[in-house]
C-alpha cells in the first residue's frame, strides 16, 4: 500500500500536453521507502485522477535548478529565532533580495542547521495550481537532498540535469551546460577524506560522467551506479532510503504551511450543508411567524382582560387586572360553599335541652372553619363535660375552649366542627 506519492515538478513550471517535457512524473512508495510500480507522466489534470481514490501523502519534489540548500552554523541563542536571523545571513551570496525568498530549516545537528531557499512567486504559482484542482499537498523537498549520502561522502547524478548532494547538507542541479564547470570547481568544497558517489542512467552517460570529473576528484570516487532519476532516489539495493519515517526537510512551512482542506470537505458535504441550512432558515422563520402570531394573540387577550376589569371596576388603579380580579371574584364567592351550620345546630339544640341544668348563653357560627362555637352555664362543671362528651364522637369533634365559676355559677365556652 502506497504511503507517498512523490511528484517531481519542472524547472520550468507544469504546462499543458502540448510540451511534453515540462509534464509532471510520479511515483509511489511505502512505508519501507520502496517502489511500488513504475514511474507516471502526465499533466496536473492527469494527476489528479490517477490520486483521486489515494489516501497516500503527495510530496512535491523541487528541482534544484528552482531551490538550494547549504548548512549554516547556528548556536544555542540563535535557535528561537533563526527563521528571521539566518537569512540575512545568506544576503551576500544571493543575486536577489532576501524578501523575495521564501526559506526553511532542518533539524538542528550539532551546532549546524541546514537552510533551503526558493523563489516565493515560482513557489505559490505551483502550489496554486494544485489547489485549484482540490489536490492537497502533504509537503514539498527540494530533489537534489533525496540523493543518499553517507558522511564524509558526495553524491553526484546526471540524468536529466547534473544533481549534487553534499554530507554536510548542501545540494543543488544544474544544466548540463554548465556541468563541467561546477565538477570542476567542486574539489575546493570537500573534505580531504571525502568519497564521491557517481550515479547516471547508463554506462555511457556515466563514463561521461567521470571524463568530466577533474583527477583529484576521479581519485575520490568509490561507489558507481547505473539509475534513472527515480532510481537514484534510492540506489542502495535493499535499504530504504526513502523511508517515510525520515525526516524531510519540507519547504511548505510559514505562509505555504499544510492548510485545512475546507475546499475538499466543502465539495463533499456541500448538498449535506445546503440541506441544513434550507431546513434551519424554514426552522427560524416558522418559529418567528410562531412566536410573532403568539404576541398578536396575546395582546388581544390583554386587552380583553383590561376591558372586564374595567367593567368591573369602572374606577380606581389598574396595575395586574387579572390578578385584581381573581382577588375580586374570591371576595365575591364567599358564601357560595356549602355551610354545615344547620346540621351543626340540629345536632347541639337537642343535647342542651335534654339537660335541665345547662342554659345556651350564644351561638356563634364560623363559615371558613366551619364550626360552631356556642356559650352555657351549669350548676356545676359536671354538666358542661356531660355536654361536651354527649356531642363528642362519631364525625363531631366537640372542644372545650374555655371555662370559669363565679358564684356557684359555671360558665363555659366550646365548640364543635364536623371532621373531614
């Protein structure tokens, strides 16, 4: 299963069919840094659909005609801040303003970082026109940093253009125009003790190769390989060189920094999105013309109410009318419950008369409590409890309230009220 599609880009930027030359080529790899199939052609279009059902990353490899890269020193101050100091250190051997680069680093090791730099217009225009066509790029490496090298090693492979990488993390290509001149001069940037690794994409191209090569240099070369520029990727037979656990430098760092494919979601759930936004918009407006029909209804309530108070109560303040009258219809609706007071009575007229010795003083009916309250008097207190024993009982609840004696004379005070 692919785990990167790697995509190398021309020099001269990705036109259409009608040249060939500045077409895209691809191919995948897997987790071990492996080929899985051979290599592809074809526009950005092609592309597109040859990945369309991929889940691999597509990785964007820069030629290093477009991008370079070399080590600068950095110490332990300069780490935080190095995106901003370490350009500017480069000004001098650049042939155009900083400002127009865009620039990013390498992990820090051992006191040396390795920069890459690359035209910012040239570099958003090919990202552009990936995105244009919903293509989301995982990241971008510049090609030349791909070659294997070991330390205190050079690899050196002309295919379609003379691609140099140096161990200590310089690398770059040039045409073959110009072939001759860089080999010649690159003695002067190698160690004493450095090996060289020759690789072409055939015997004849690499006897070229080395007819090129100055002696001291030719006395240098170790390692020679027959590859074409996908194979010089990883010409050590059986390791992987391409591993995708490696650490690649990546140029889509900054402003060209991995976005959020909102495009791609937006062309999946985009019916699924219109959807639900038809169905909220009817949701509002249904529960507004709701909510707008329940405050028409309620106002005219309010004025209904206002209007019976009003002819109720024709004078005076009008602060809650329905509260006012619910308080109004209470006080109205006194005497409307039923009242046990006859029953009470008939029930207490009997018992007082069948005892000679107590005299009814008053009565007195309470409606709320539904009780009845009543005075006597007796020769003695005997009576009066004889009284209240005899109402006592069944579904009465017969109560003395009070009670007092003045001159042989007992008066007493009670009440009786019908259990619930």
């Amino acid at each position: 299963m692919a785990d990167r599609i790697l995509v190398k880009i021309p020099s001269e930027g990705m036109l259409s069919n009608s040249n060939a030359e500045q077409e895209l080529s691809w191919r995948a790899i897997d987790t071990r840094g492996e080929w899985l199939g051979e290599a592809e052609k074809g526009t950005v279009e092609v592309l597109a659909e040859a990945i369309a059902n991929s889940k691999a990353e597509l990785w964007l490899l820069v030629p290093g005609a477009r991008v370079s890269t070399r080590p600068l020193p950095i110490s332990a101050k300069e780490k935080r801040h190095m995106e901003r100091l370490l350009p500017y250190q480069l000004e001098d051997d650049l042939a155009c303003d900083v400002e127009v680069l865009h620039f990013a680093f390498g992990a820090v090791d051992k006191g040396t970082v390795t920069i890459a730099y690359v035209e910012k217009a040239w570099f958003r225009s090919v990202l552009e026109k990936f995105s244009e066509l919903s293509i989301e790029v995982a990241g971008s490496t510049p090609e030349p940093l791909l070659l294997p090298c070991d330390e205190q090693s050079c690899t050196i492979s002309q295919n379609e253009e003379l691609m140099v990488h140096q161990a200590d993390g310089t690398s770059f290509s040039v045409s073959d125009t110009l072939a001759s001149m860089v080999l010649n001069s690159l003695g002067e940037n190698l160690a004493i003790n450095a090996s060289l690794t020759l690789v072409a994409g055939d015997d004849n191209a690499l006897s070229d190769l080395e007819s090129e090569l100055p002696e001291d240099l030719l006395q240098k070369v170790e390692h020679r390989f027959v590859r074409d520029g996908w194979g010089a990727l990883n010409i050590h037979l059986g390791r992987a060189t391409l591993g995708a656990s490696m650490p690649w430098l990546n140029l889509c760092v900054g402003e060209f920094s991995r976005r959020l494919p909102l495009m791609n979601w937006w062309h999946t759930w985009r019916k699924v999105a219109l959807l639900g936004g038809i169905t909220l918009t009817l949701f509002i407006v249904a529960n507004f013309s709701q909510v707008q029909q329940l405050k028409s209804a309620q106002a005219i309530m309010q004025k209904d109410i206002e209007t019976a108070f009003r002819s109720v109560v024709p004078r005076g303040a009008m602060v809650d009318p329905l509260r006012q009258l619910k308080a109004k219809m209470k006080s109205e609706q006194g005497t409307a419950k039923g009242s046990d007071s006859v029953l009470l009575i008939s029930l207490v007229a009997p018992v007082i008369e069948s005892l000679p010795d107590v005299a009814l003083q008053g009565i007195q009916y309470n409606h709320d409590r539904n009780e009845l309250r009543f005075s006597v008097k007796a020769n003695s207190f005997k009576n009066i409890e004889a009284l209240r024993n005899r109402l006592d009982g069944g579904n009465f609840k017969a109560t003395l309230m009070s009670a007092s004696a003045q001159g042989g004379v007992h008066s007493a005070r009670l009440k009786i009220a019908k259990l619930r």
